[in-house]
C-alpha cells in the first residue's frame, strides 16, 4: 500500500535535479547577498512631537488654565493622535504628541502639519505675551561626524564666519542632509557707563536708551512719484559698527554730547576669541 507523497524518496530518485536546483540557490544567494542594501543607520520613523509654549511671569495654574488647556483641546483633533502628554510649570508649558504604531510613515509629516495649522489658528487667542508655541519633530536625524574650530589670533566675528563657510561647504557633499552648528552665540555690543559722568551731565539713563533705539530704527519713509520712476526714500545715519556707537551724538538738557563721553562701547566679539561650531548631521 503506497502512502502519501515523499519528500525525501523523490528527492533520491532526481537527484541530478536536486543537484541542479542546489547549484542555482547557492548562486543566487552569492549575488543576492553582493547586492544586499546595507545602512549604518536604517531608517526609521518617530510618530513623536514636542510643542513648547513660554509665557514669563505666569503661575503653573495660568499657564495651565490659559494656555495648555486651550493646545490640548485643539491638538486632540490631530488625525492618528494616540496619547497627548502635557506638563505645566511657571512660564513654560510642553506638550508631548504621540501617534498611533498603526500610523503610515507617508501621513506622519501630514500629521504634523496638521499639527502646526491647528495650532495656528488659535495662537490670536492664546494670552498676550506667550512666546510660541514652538515644534519639534525632528528626533530622527543622526549625526555622523562632528568637528570644532578654534581660531587663536582671530576674533569671534571671523571664526564664526569661517564656520558659516564650511557649513555651506558640508551641505554639497553627498548624503548630507543637514548641518548645525552648536556653540554659536549672538552677537552682542556691551555699553558700560560711567555713573560719575552720568551725575555730572545730569543725563537720565532713559533718555539714553530711547535715543540708541530710535537711531536704528527701521520705518518707512516714503516714496518719492517721478514721471519716469518711484524712488524709496531712506533715512541715513543707521550704525554700522562700535565707532559709530561711539561717536552717536545724543542731546539732553539743551546740550549735545557723545556717547562714547560718558560710557565705554566694546563689542562681543573682542572678548571672545574661541569658539567651537559647525557638526554635520547625515542621514
């Protein structure tokens, strides 16, 4: 009596055929194995997101009565949400979205754009002096190599500015994807007065500040119509580097006066003279 349908009885009666299909399979496994795809860092998709909102002075009970109550409410409307976490504390909110598993990667970025639409609309009704909110959603990036630059002899200003060069040189190369540069901070003009000076020019300290500020303002000016052409008129006098802070000529009391009299200007950049900036960040 003939049973079923043996393997291992076939296999023996063909076997030039099963040395044949053996031969075929160890071949294709070689090839296939050469042309495997290979990723030091696979990619991945992160269905997370960080919102941050800031409002100084305000009490944990504002922040989260005025401010993440009325994000959460309209972040709930966010498609594939899964879990919203908030935290609140004096001045500072953080809100942590998380989508579902189940989300495609292709609607992850659709999502957080509808993420930041939606907070859009409401930021008009958020509390006057909320700074934000602010997102994060890039947790997936890999940073490949990292570099610093230091610069002895050479001013802040020129480091930085070598810095800012070799980043653009870093973006052509192939396979990056993005380049930041960590260290980096802003340039900044310290104004040192002189109390003495100022009890003797009886010059408020107010009246100094607001007249920095409105050298350097920026407003429109008008526009001067000619037949042939429109021609933008601008106001002159805008400073430009620490000399013509220093040569500002301010007025109070009925007298004129510079600046650089009674206060000693010296920029940032002067003091600090290393710095260290610029990773690369490869996907």
């Amino acid at each position: 009596m003939k049973g079923g349908f043996n393997l291992s009885r076939w296999a023996l009666e063909h076997i030039p055929l099963i040395r044949y299909l053996m031969v075929v399979l160890l071949l294709g496994g070689v090839l296939s194995y050469s042309r495997l795809g290979q990723d030091e860092d696979p990619p991945f998709t992160f269905r997370a997101m960080v919102v941050r909102a800031y409002w100084p002075g305000a009490t944990s009970l504002q922040m989260a009565d005025q401010v993440t109550d009325k994000l959460e409410k309209k972040l709930q409307e966010t498609p594939f949400i899964d879990r919203i976490s908030s935290y609140s504390k004096p001045g500072e909110t953080l809100i942590i979205l998380n989508l579902r598993e189940s989300t495609p990667p292709r609607e992850v970025q659709n999502a957080w754009y509808q993420v930041r639409k939606k907070i859009g609309d409401i930021r008009g009704t958020l509390p006057g002096g909320v700074s934000g909110p602010f997102f994060n959603d890039e947790f997936g990036d890999t940073f490949g190599s990292i570099f610093a630059l230091s610069g002895d002899g050479f001013t802040y200003a020129e480091v930085k500015d070598y810095a800012d060069f070799v980043r653009q040189q870093l973006l052509k190369v192939p396979s990056v994807s993005k380049v930041e540069q960590y260290g980096v901070q802003d340039e900044k003009i310290y104004i040192e007065f002189s109390h003495k000076r100022f009890s003797q020019l009886g010059v408020p300290f107010e009246t100094v500040v607001a007249q920095i500020n409105a050298q350097n303002a920026v407003e429109s000016t008008g526009v001067l119509v000619t037949p042939s052409d429109n021609l933008q008129v601008r106001v002159s006098g805008a400073l430009h580097s620490v000399a013509d802070l220093e040569n500002l000529q301010l007025r109070a009391n009925g007298s004129n006066f510079r600046l650089g009299d009674f206060a000693t200007v010296g920029a940032a950049s002067a003091i600090r003279r290393r710095t260290r900036c610029a990773s690369t960040a490869t996907k």
